[in-house]
C-alpha cells in the first residue's frame, strides 16, 4: 500500500489543539498508509501521546507554539511571525524533497490564503481561492468558488476562480466538460450586481471553460451547474445558508415528532442530519496553490479531520474526495 | 365590517393576466369587504366575468395593455411609458380621495421600486426598498431589507433601509426595539465586504435603532434578529437560498420514502411543504412608500394572489401581516 505524508497545524482552531491531536490520532488509526508531520505544541504531543495511543513511528513533530488568530491581519501575520505554526506548516509542506499529498489548518482563512500565495505559489502566481465540494440533488458533486477566501473580488478574479474550479472538477470527478455558472439574482444575462455584470462577458469569452450563463441562489444544490462562481461573500452565504436552513428544517421535524408523538420521523431527522451535516463533509478546498491545502472549519471536532484526511489521501491516490458510493450510502 | 379597496396590476406575471385575474376573483369570493381595482386588458375582464363569477359591483376596472418586462430598464419604462399598468396602477394608488389600502403587482422589480419612488414618495423623499418578513425558529418573524429592489447599495442606503425595516417590525409586530443586525461573513466588527464594513458604524452610531452587530448566513431563520440588513443581491440569495435549500430537503424526504417504503415520511414532507412555501407568504413588503405596495413573485399563481390580498387587508386593520396562529397552524 502507497504511504502518504501530510502536514496537520494543531493551532488555530477554536477547539484547541487537543482536538486536532485526537483528529490525527484518529486518522492515524483509521489510515495506516498515512503520515503525519504536525505542527503545534511539542510539549501537548508528549503530554498526550499515552493516553491518545499515538504512533510516534508514523509521526514528526515541529515545535509551534504561536498563532495567528482570526483577528489579526492576514498579512501582518504572515509577514511577522515567522514561528506561527501556520507559517511554519506551509514551509515544511512545499518542501519537494518531503514529497507531501498536503496539508490541513483550522486557521485564519486570509492568512492561509496569503500563505499559500507566498510560499505555494505555482509558477503562474496564481491568486488561491477557496472551494467547496457540496452533494447535489443529480446524486453528483457541485463545486462552489470563492468560499471565503476573497470577500471583495475583481472580475478578473472570479475569472481566475471559475477555471480553477472547472480545473478541479476535471480533475476529481473525471467531467470532461464541467458546466460553470455565475451566481446571479436572475438568470438573464442582463442581471446581477456590478461585480457579476463585468464578469459574464469574461467567462463567455473563455473557450477553456464551458461557461453555461447566471444560475441563482435556489439553485445551488440541483446539479445544474458542476462549477458555481461567485465572491467570497456571496461564497460564504451559500455555504451558511444551507447550513442553516437544513438546520431549521431538521428542527422543525423534531419539534413535529414530539408533537404528534410519531417517533418515527425522528428517522427522518437523522437521515438529513447526516447528508447535511456541513462539518463532515471535510473543509474548504485551496485551489491554485502547489499543495493541496484544505482549510478545516475553526469549530471543526476530531471527526472532521479524520474526514479531511480522508478527502486528503483520496485526491492524492487520484479518487474523488468523495465517491459516489459515499453518496448513495446515505440513500440505502 | 369595514371596507377595503386595493389595486391590482394584472400584467407583469409570468403566468400572464389570467392567473392574476382569477386570483383576484378568488379573493374577491373570500374577503367579503374587498374592493379591487384591476388595471389591465379590459377585454380580458370582460371575456372571463362569468366564467370567473366575478362581483362587478366590487370591481373598478382601469384598461392597460402595455407592460414594462423584466429585460426593461426601470427609468426609461417608468418614464417613457406611461400607459403601461404598472405607471397607472401607481398612480390610482396615490390618490388621496381613493384612500386605498395599498397595489398588488408582479412586475419588474426595478420599475416598481423606480415608479414607487416617483409617484408614491413621502415628505422625505426616502428610497424605498423591498423586505420579506420570513417565519424563524423562535415562532415569530424576521424582516430581510433589501430583497433585491436595489442590487448595488451604498452604506447610507443600507442604513435607511435598517430604518425602515425596523419601523415595520415595531408596527406590524410590536416589538418595542426590533433587533437590527447586519448579515456579514462573520459575527467580528472585522468582517464583512467593503459595503458591510462601511455601513456598520452608521448602525452603530443610530441611536433610533436597536444595533445587535454582524449576524452570519446561518441565523437567518434563527431570530437571533428582528431585522436582516443587506444588499439586494445577498438578500436576494438569502430568499432564493431558503427556498433551494428546502425544496431539496424535501425532494429528499420524498426519494427516502419511497427507498424505505414508509409512506408515513411523506406527512413529513408535506408538512414542510406547507411551512417553506416561500410563493404562499405572499411576496416582497416596498417599505419607504406612501402605500404599502406588495410584489408578487414573478411565477406566482392564484393562491399567491389571495394570500397578498389577506396580507393587505392585514396590514390596513392594524393586524399582522401573518398572524401568529397561522405559523402555530402549521404545528397542529
């Protein structure tokens, strides 16, 4: 069996580091082909490698004790702390000679971003973005670009994102063609604010993408659309949104199987809780970087990075982050 | 029992004059105290009064045939047209000695907020906007301003709209100081897009208004706030979201029924159905007018139709637009 190696920074994540070392140690378990280089506290790894049964053979440590938190600056912290952890990750995993499948962070989503742009660039320069991989009613995979990383964008931005996002699918789940949509409030050319207006013609123009014209925001989770372009703002909706209205949605039938006292929709309740549960569906994808980074939730739990490395070791070995049979799973 | 009048614009739908014309005449049969003013075709009215049984004892028609379309620009349609129904509707709308309790209208949204701000403007010349007052997890409502009348806001136009979003809060639901927040990418004053990061300082500093801070795409059905702020276009994605995002829960619940052959889950689907029906709440409230003007979805049916009316009537005797029996109806 193939042995892979990531990078896994314990900081930065509104859980602590203990529940980063209990994701890892996890995956550990769960992936015996995996290796990982962590990043964070030596002293918390030693404290707690007894108890979490962590395999040392399998494991390298870099001392990190400092972070960069979600309200400092993205730049002033990647210029200026040259020790924080995610600093220190982003060094070891663009080292070619360690030959990584990538990495996964909790942390400050500017500064990975402007991370990944300093010491991850491909030879292009490309500004990252971030994705999102989310299940669609067609029983496939839409890809959803700029998450977050980029709140206000430029057209030429969006244009940038919508061929990374086209790359990906390509890539991952084998479409040869993938549909890329503009996320708009209507579906007439003629709609959408400034930022979506000037970026319309640009993605028409493109012959390297099959751009399909504006979708809209009822239309994130039908499968019309493999690609879904938009700024990190509307990005970061889209993916609250369904967070949030699934959430309500599963509420709400709770509440109606106490009411009519019908425990059998609680069934329900728990299918949906599982195919919508946002968290495991792993992280944000860093698309135009060298390395694979994908960003975990900063309320991620331990499951979510089992998960991470999961989607890590599947799109090294060249398999969908999430196969179809995954996918259908949740329907048997 | 008192007596009613509206008017209704009867071209504009996608469905065409017929579905609103029927509607009408739905509501008509219902509200014994109604009164309409129908402005559209005359020939069409007269074609279909017996077939629909309309009360023409109730009915005042005022002939239109020309429309502004969606592909229109608003000013030169509001400007340059002003026969078509929606510019006449306006203007009976607005007159004094009607005394009209408010217009019904699907058309394009830019015209109505467009000609509202010229034929219906108040003494301070405010720019309307468009809200819809959605059901939250707490069993009361949310108002989301703007919903997509203006799709490039400034910060001084978002603060006017947290204006008036929280006046129809107080009035229509008597909240003493409704719970104004600011949808954003995250809860910190640090987050936001240029607009959301510029308008928070004038809700902060607005003593007239209950400023609770940023709120997240996944609390806009929590009623973690009494009033959502946001541009058009994010609003119109909230609303778009919502009802994406249920419509595929509960196609869902509808294959995992038939998977599982439990016909008893399709009482769950349906009683969704019936709670996230976004087209049978009616529509979007134009705040900042002399009238209340209410816009129908574009695809509305009949049944949209007759429930604006009772939003109207509502909203004229002082009740609220949706009542808190009919929300706790749903959980019987």
């Amino acid at each position: 069996m193939e042995q892979y190696k990531i990078v896994i920074d314990l900081l930065g994540s509104d859980k602590g580091p203990e529940t980063v070392l209990l994701g890892a140690s996890l995956a550990l378990k769960e992936f015996p082909n995996l290796f990982i280089t962590l990043v964070g506290p030596k002293a918390l790894v030693n404290e707690k490698k007894d108890e979490l049964g962590l395999d040392m053979s399998r494991i390298k440590v870099i001392n990190a004790e400092e972070t960069i938190t979600n309200y400092e600056n993205p730049y002033t912290g990647i210029m200026n702390k040259p020790n924080a952890s995610l600093v220190q990750a982003m060094k070891e995993v663009g080292k070619e000679e360690e030959n990584y499948a990538g990495m996964i962070t909790a942390g400050n989503s500017g500064a990975i971003l402007m991370g990944s742009f300093r010491f991850l660039s491909d030879e292009n320069k490309t500004r990252p973005c971030m994705a999102a991989v989310l299940p669609n009613g067609k029983g496939a995979y839409s890809c959803v670009v700029d998450t977050g990383a980029t709140i206000d964008c430029s057209a030429g931005q969006l244009h940038s994102f919508a061929r990374l996002g086209s790359d990906l699918m390509k890539k991952m789940y084998k479409i040869e063609s993938p549909r890329v949509a503009l996320l708009s409030n209507g579906a007439e050319a003629t709609k959408g604010n400034h930022l979506v207006k000037e970026t319309y013609p640009l993605l028409k123009e493109d012959e390297t993408i099959n751009f399909i014209g504006n979708i809209e925001g009822n239309q994130t989770l039908t499968g019309d659309a493999d690609v879904i372009v938009c700024d990190g703002f509307a990005g970061n909706q889209v993916l609250k949104n369904v967070e949030g209205v699934a959430r309500q949605l599963i509420t709400d039938i709770v509440k109606l199987s106490k009411k009519r006292e019908r425990p059998e929709f609680m069934e329900v309740a728990q299918y949906l809780m599982k195919s919508y549960d946002i968290s495991a569906l792993g992280g944000g994808l860093v698309l135009g970087a060298r390395k694979l980074i994908i960003k975990a939730r900063g309320n991620s739990d331990e499951r979510a990075i089992v998960n991470i490395s999961r989607m890590m070791l599947n799109h090294a070995s060249g398999e969908a982050v999430l196969t179809q049979e995954q996918r259908n799973d949740a329907l048997r």
